[in-house]
C-alpha cells in the first residue's frame, strides 16, 4: 500500500497518555474539572504534553458533536476544557480517537462489527463484558473519518491525531464477504480471507490517514497497535512517528521496550516509550505501580533514545490523581534534568540483529527467536540494533540471522555484499540455508547433513567458548542441525542421547543421557567472517533460560567480533548498557541501568478486563540499589577530551589506547549517564 511522507516534529520528553473509556452507565462526567487545578497538577508534574481525549472505546465523544455521540453523563465540552487550559501552558495537546472499537457504533450498526470465521463478534460474547470490533471494510469507516475530520476542524491546532486499535482480522462480516465475492476469492480458504483483511487495513490506513491531515499537511499522525510490526513498512509509512505502547506490568514485560526501541531506532523516524502508572494495565483504577518502577521505565526509554509518555486514566469526574502526579513527577523531573544529553541523541550501537519476525511472522508480537536474542545480548552488555532486511547493514561490525531465517536470492545477495565490505554475520539453526531447500546459501566452511534426528542433544564447545564452571557437555534443548567443519574451524562437539523419550523407550524423569562418545558431528564452524551455531540458541535461550547457552553464544560472538567489540563492562546480567551519540555536541553518552525485577502477587487473569484469581503473575520493580565499582571500556573514534558524570557534571578519570576509552563508575543507582566528549 501507498505509504505518505511526513516530516519529523520533535517530541516532547514527558508525556501523560490521559486514557478516558467511560460507561454510558456513568453521569457527572468531568463535573470536577478544574482549570485551575489541572494546570497546577500538570505543572507540578512537569508534565509538557498531553495527549486529550476526543472519542472512547465506548464510541462516546467529549465535546458536542455533529458526526458522533457525546457521552450522555457529559453537560458541556469538556474536551474544550482541557484542552484550552493545556495550551494555556504551554503543553502539546494530541487528541486521541479510539479507531478499531466503538460499542455505540456496534449497538447502533451491529452490521459494522467484526465477524469470525464463525460468524461470531470479535473479542466479546453477547453475556461477557468488552468491546466489539468495528470492521475497517463496512461503512464504519465513513464514519471515523468523518470523526477525525470534525476532530481537526474544531482544533486545528492540535498537536496530532492519535488513532487506537488498529488491526482487521481474516473474518466473515458481510462486508469482508462481499469484498471476497466481488474479487473471486473464497470464504473458505483463510488465505483469502487474509486478502481481505489486508485489504481493510488498507483503506484504513489510506483514509484515516487523509482525514487526519485534511486540513493541516503536516500534522502528526499515529495509528497504535499495541505494538510495532517488524518488517511492515508499508504500515510505517503511515506514521509520523512511533508511540511504543509497552507496559511492563501489563503483559509486555520488561524486555519488550529494548526490543521495540531497537528495531524503531533504525526507521529514521522520532519515538517515543509508552508505560503505564498502573500497577497490572489500562483501567486498572487506583492501581498504583512503585514511584521507583516509574523512574526506571522513564531512563530506560531515554537510554534507548526515546522520549517518555506514561499512561494515567483519571475518575470520570476528571479530577486528576494527586498520587498519581506526584509519581510522574519523581520521573519527570529526574527526566527533565537529563534531557540535554538526550536530545537528538540516536543509538550508535555496532550488532545489528536481523529480526526473524520481520522475515517470518511479521504480524507476531513475539518471536521467540528474536527475544532469546535481545535478552542474550543485553544481559551479556551487548549493545544491538534490530533490523529488517531493507535497512543498511554497513554501519554495523556483525550482523545476527538468529535460528530461522532461511535466505532467498535477494536476501542471499546482501549477505554477500556485505561479507564482503567488511561485515561479519553469525547464523544459528536453520539460519542461512536457502529458502528453496537447497543446502546453505552461505559458505559456512563446513558439510551439511540435514536436521539431527534427536529432539534435544549435548554440546561441548571448545575450551574457550565454554560457560563458566561447565567443563562437560551440556544438554541442549532444541534439535540440531548436523555439520562437520570441512574449511572451517570446529567450535566443539555434539553428542547425542541414547534416543528421544517416547512411550517405547524413555529414561528417568526427563530426556535421555547422553552417549559417552561424541557424535563426529559439530556445534558449530567459524569460516573467515561468518560464524554458524548448529543449534537454534536464542529460541531455546527464550524457552529455557539456561546460562550454559547464554555463556556459549555469547563468548562466540566476542570471537568472531574480535577486536571490534564496541564495549564491556562488569555490570550484572542484569544491569543494562546501552550507548548514544549526539553529532551535534560531538560526545556519545553511555547510559547505565540497574533495577532488579521480582514476580509478585498470585496469579491473576484479566477475563474481558475483569480481574479473576487465575493465569499468571505480575512482574515489579520496586527497590533499587546501588551498584558500586562498575568499569567501562568502549571503543571511541578519535581522540577524548574528557569523561563527565550527567547531570551531576562531575569530572571522571579516564584512559584511551588504541581507540579504547576505559573509565570507572564509583556508585549508581537506577541510571547513570556518562558524557564522552570528543
């Protein structure tokens, strides 16, 4: 689909995404808002942008309306209200517009909700409590737009158009069946109905995007899915700038963000992290995360060179939360002081990882293989980059293909390329064999045999790349493909279990044991600039956790980085490094995190937005401690004037040899930023 150029406003660096769903069922809406009072919280706060609401998940707009349906409980334009006594200091006003789901909508139009192949409504049932989802490919989508337009025409200078929910699934509504006849494809087959959906988020994008900008060309645009689509740049092109939404306690986890951010980096376009005050997830009324969790997630965003937006939904009364600000505030005044390291600051991180979603499953919000990368490389202070295979891999010294990224010619064509300016690749598991079946694309120094017969197997790498305090084989937990270094250099040996555990034959508690002989085969092969692990490490990295893999592939990839390591430090796995230039300022900032996380709680479920007492944990930040005695060498290019602390301004003693800068951090807690100027 057609994408649309927009410029690149800057954003702002403390954000409040004001989320305001309410029931038709609720009266007295905003009947305590107080101009006053809101600028005064806002402020304090220090709040510089927020994002208003002009229609809910429940189809009810906050301000009169020609095209919509104002809440019934509202008496006045509250949106007016807000969004007047924002301006009034100074802050940015985006106005939101929930896009994929209107229950006023699907009570009035129920022929405009989404179907499934079932004939049934998408995400509720007649008896549970939730939202339906509008089809993008019915008339509903006159209908938004015509929103969106309104919205702009009544604040034409609002400071963007956020759109929610954005996502068509491959069902039966009568408008995707009419759409299926009309084209010859069949309702039967989900291929086709796969066409259909495409076909809708199409005309959603196209539209609602044309909407948004009708009477202003370069106003901002985001169109918000919950997460961003590695690989599709037909739906970036949509976007002005990228709104991150991941919060950490609300199913993301705590390594969606870097994940996110790495890959959004790269897509030349302003970002921002999206968190949440909550203690679980949105509408979580009065639920309250630990201040310290919320300065955490703030210096995180800014360590991966975003600005900061942190979700609130206030009582429907509008009153905003005393508590809640005061938290912001912690973050956002620890946020404001750092913000001149921060501002035009882009990673200069030298691993790139070629996202495998971006290549196989680029409408998943998780791939495994992707993950277990990420979390192997920022637990082993590894700064990265993740990439998609249109991006330029030339700035960085290896680039990753993790576990199942089979290459065809064209993808073949710029891993020769770049093999051969310089670069340096490691493949793991099916990684680098020819989408077409045909053996390895790349010549990996070794002979192929196929995939082992065993589901899991033993690996014993040679005595450098091995784990720390494992001198045997250790148990791998996925199946292996079979090679032996024929021009290449072996990096250890496989051995094999006695057989896989089947009802026929199976051997205490878990796999087999293994064979007391190695299996002639190898776990991996270095050849020049290009390293193969046999085994698909950073999926069963993400399944398993296990040391002894994170260890193996990570001394692997210090050896085949060699000299072109860019940084070590001795912070724990689970501290985080990460480094960004300023080009203007001429100094690269290295960013030092640490804040441990703990599951707590019992397990909960979220059934339609209703908490019940099953399904899983929650997992919290909420002591920090200091580190102490924390060292960091990093490869700098050109000579250093000097090593400062931000923004304490303090002077740091330093060395650089041979293009290595080594400093040490005394103490720190949460995050330490650490100016090198050149």
């Amino acid at each position: 689909m057609p994408s649309r150029p927009f410029p690149s406003p800057p954003l702002r660096f403390r954000q409040v995404h004001l989320d305001f769903h309410n029931s038709p069922h609720i009266g007295d809406i905003g009947k305590k808002f107080d101009r006053k009072r809101w600028q005064e919280t806002l402020r304090k706060a220090e709040v510089d942008s927020i994002t208003l609401f002009s229609k809910c998940h429940h189809g009810w707009s906050y301000h009169p309306t020609q095209v919509g349906r104002m809440h019934p409980g509202l008496a006045f334009d509250l949106l007016r209200a807000q969004y007047e006594a924002s301006k009034e200091i100074g802050l940015k006003v985006p106005i939101y517009l929930s896009a994929g789901l209107d229950c006023a909508m699907a009570q009035e139009h129920p022929e405009w909700i989404e179907l499934n192949e079932e004939g049934r409504p998408v995400r509720t049932q007649p008896l549970r409590a939730g939202f339906d989802k509008m089809c993008f490919l019915s008339p509903y989508l006159d209908y938004l737009c015509e929103q969106i337009v309104e919205a702009t025409e009544l604040f034409p200078d609002c400071d963007g158009i956020f759109l929610d929910i954005i996502n068509q699934s491959p069902g039966c509504s009568p408008w995707a069946m009419q759409y299926l006849a009309a084209n010859g494809l069949d309702a039967g087959s989900l291929e086709d109905r796969k066409k259909a959906a495409k076909e809708g988020l199409k005309r959603y994008y196209e539209r609602t995007t044309e909407a948004a900008v009708r009477t202003r060309a370069e106003r901002p645009v985001f169109h918000n899915s919950g997460h961003i689509w590695r690989g599709r740049r037909d739906i970036a092109g949509f976007q002005s700038h990228f709104e991150m939404e991941s919060l950490p306690t609300g199913g993301w986890g705590y390594d969606h963000f870097p994940e996110s951010a790495a890959y959004v980096s790269q897509l030349g376009k302003p970002y921002l992290g999206m968190t949440g005050k909550f203690h679980t997830t949105w509408g979580e009324i009065g639920g309250y995360k630990h201040p310290n969790a919320l300065r955490y997630e703030c210096a995180a965003m800014l360590a991966f060179g975003a600005a900061c937006s942190v979700g609130d939904q206030p009582l429907p009364s509008v009153e905003l939360d005393a508590s809640t600000y005061e938290m912001i505030g912690v973050a956002y005044r620890e946020v404001k002081a750092k913000e001149p390291w921060c501002t035009g600051a882009v990673l200069a991180h030298k691993i790139g990882l070629l996202s495998a979603a971006s290549e196989n499953t680029p409408d998943a919000r998780e791939n495994p293989a992707d993950t277990g990368a990420v979390r192997i490389l920022l637990e082993e202070h590894l700064p990265f980059a993740v990439l998609d295979r249109e991006m330029d891999f030339g700035p960085f010294a290896v680039v990753i293909f993790p576990d199942n990224i089979r290459l065809d010619e064209a993808l073949r064509q710029k891993a020769a390329e770049y093999l051969a300016g310089g670069g340096k690749i490691l493949l793991t598991g099916e990684s680098g064999l020819a989408r077409d079946g045909g053996g390895f694309a790349l010549e990996i120094g070794a002979d192929w045999e196929g995939a082992s017969p065993f589901e899991i197997d033993y690996v014993r790498p040679r005595q450098d790349l091995r784990p720390e305090a494992v001198d045997e084989p250790f148990v791998h937990y996925q199946r292996s493909q079979r090679i032996k270094a024929t021009k290449g250099k072996s990096l250890g040996e496989v051995y094999d279990p006695y057989f896989n555990r089947t009802y026929e034959h199976f051997s205490g508690h878990q796999h087999a044991p293994r064979r007391e002989e190695s299996s002639g085969y190898d776990s991996g092969v270095l050849h020049g600039s290009v390293m193969y692990l046999a085994h698909p490490v950073f999926t069963a990295y993400r399944t398993m956790g296990h040391f002894t893999c994170r260890r193996y592939v990570a001394k692997a990839l210090r050896l085949l980085l060699g000299n072109d390591e860019p940084v070590h430090t001795n912070l724990p796995s689970t501290g985080r490094i990460t480094v960004t230039q300023q080009e203007k300022e001429n100094r690269l900032i290295v960013h030092l995190l640490f804040a441990p996380t703990v599951n707590r709680g019992g397990q909960i479920k979220l059934d339609a937005g209703t908490q019940q007492s099953v399904g899983r944990g929650v997992e919290v930040v909420e002591d920090l401690f200091p580190l102490r005695d924390i060292s960091v060498s990093i490869r700098v290019d050109g000579p250093v004037r000097e090593v400062t602390l931000e923004p304490q301004g303090e002077t740091v003693k330093f060395q650089q040899e041979e293009g290595l800068v080594t400093f040490e951090v005394k103490e720190f807690t949460c995050h330490q930023m650490v100016a090198i100027q050149r």
